[in-house]
C-alpha cells in the first residue's frame, strides 16, 4: 500500500546518502507527486507519445522504471502490434512491487510489461522504438551518461525517440534562484516543512547531479540523435523529445 511520505520529517541517519530501498519505495507515488511539478500531466502524455511513435513488433524501454507509471501509461495508450514494454530498475524492492502491481492488474488487451532487474547501464537496448528515461538520467555518474545515450541511440530504429525527464540548473545564477525558490514554494504547498525540504535536499546533494537543459541538447546531438525539443517544463523539472 502506499504511504504518504514522511521520511525527512525527522534527522535521517546518513545525510546526503538517498537510497531507493524499502521506505522509499513504500511512499515513492506520494513522494514523487508532491516533489515534481507537472508528474501527473508528463506521465500520461509519455504514454500519448509513446502511441505516437511505437513501432510494430519493436522494443519499449522504460528505464530507471521505479513504480512502473511510465510503462503502465504506454501499456494502456500503445496500439503498434507485437510491441512490447521493457521495464528496467536495479532496485530489487522497486522491480518486486512492480511485479505485484502487474499481477493485480484487471485491465485485458494492455501490451505486456516485462520487468527487468538490471543497472540500466547494462541493459542492451534492442529494436526499439521508444525509450523512456523519466527523471533518470540524473542519478547516472555525468562520466556516464554519454556512453548510455549512445547506446540508445544505436538501439532505436530510424524514427524512434527518446524521452528525457529531468531536473535541471540554469546558467544564469538569478534565474536559477528564482527556479528554486518558486520549486520550494509548490513543495511547501504540498505539504512540505521547510525542514523536510532541506533534509531531503540534503539526502540528494551527492547523488542527483543535474545539467543545464543546453548541455542535455548538446550530448543528445554528439550521441547520434538528429534533433531534440523541449515539450514541457515545470520550474526546474523539463522533458525533452530526441528523435532517432
């Protein structure tokens, strides 16, 4: 069942040490909707443009799946024959629950899901059409994250695409405080404490490491994509879309 999120109202044991385990888990759709401006509209609309550009008989990737929202939202909104979904994370309570959510679906004629416990790093991307990495990308090691686009890239057929999620800084210092404060505010009016604002920003300091949205179009073009928009932006959270 999923809890409402609490974990940094009170002093975390390691700081700057966030971890996808258990409790994570256990509050992430509450923890997710309430931090990301905009989750509930680009969770859905991946799903309309996943219909858009699926190819028959080809690959979905959604990967850093966590929950599943992503691949659930393809899952219902994709009509390409003999497609199917490919949903990777490498936590293995995240994978689990994702499994169990499947399990007790009632909804008949979905395309199937298939979960995949793995580093995202690792797994070959195949005939695909669609690849998904909804706030993902950011918790991959800079050093890495070309090599993983490339990889991508070569994966998707010609007229593929890819969605890329993320939190991003801006360049110019004012506007990047002005970004952070108005996110702060839409946190607080969530529910938020300033204290759990801090904490839990604190928790991600060293672990999500995020881009200027020019760098994220800049690797994009160098890893073989022929061209990128930004579609949506909320604050500091955008999404992009990179056709192969």
């Amino acid at each position: 069942m999923n809890q409402k999120d609490k974990l940094f109202d009170s002093k975390i044991t390691r700081p700057g040490d966030f971890v996808f385990d258990d409790r994570v888990v256990s509050v992430f759709p509450d923890m997710i909707n309430r931090s990301v401006p905009g989750y509930g509209q680009v969770v859905p609309m991946i799903g309309l443009l996943a219909r858009r550009y699926a190819q028959a008989n080809t690959n979905l990737y959604d990967l850093g799946c966590s929950l599943g929202a992503v691949s659930l939202a393809m899952a219902g909104a994709v009509r390409a024959a003999g497609a199917r979904i490919i949903a990777v994370d490498r936590s293995a309570g995240t994978i689990e629950r994702l499994k169990e959510i499947l399990d007790s679906s009632e909804e008949e004629g979905l395309l199937s899901v298939h979960p995949r416990q793995q580093d995202i790093l690792d797994t070959p991307i195949e005939n695909a059409s669609v690849a998904v990495l909804n706030y993902t990308l950011q918790f991959i090691e800079p050093a890495d994250r070309n090599g993983l686009l490339v990889k991508i890239a070569e994966g998707l057929n010609p007229g593929g695409i890819l969605v890329l999620s993320e939190k991003i800084h801006f360049e110019d210092p004012r506007e990047q405080e002005l970004q952070t404060t108005w996110h702060h505010d839409f946190k607080k009016a969530q529910g938020y404490s300033d204290l759990e604002i801090a904490r839990k920003r604190d928790a991600l300091e060293n672990v999500m490491k995020t881009d200027c949205l020019r760098l994220h179009n800049e690797r994009l073009k160098k890893a073989g994509f022929q061209r990128s928009y930004q579609w949506f932006q909320g604050f500091n959270f955008v999404s992009l879309i990179a056709f192969r």
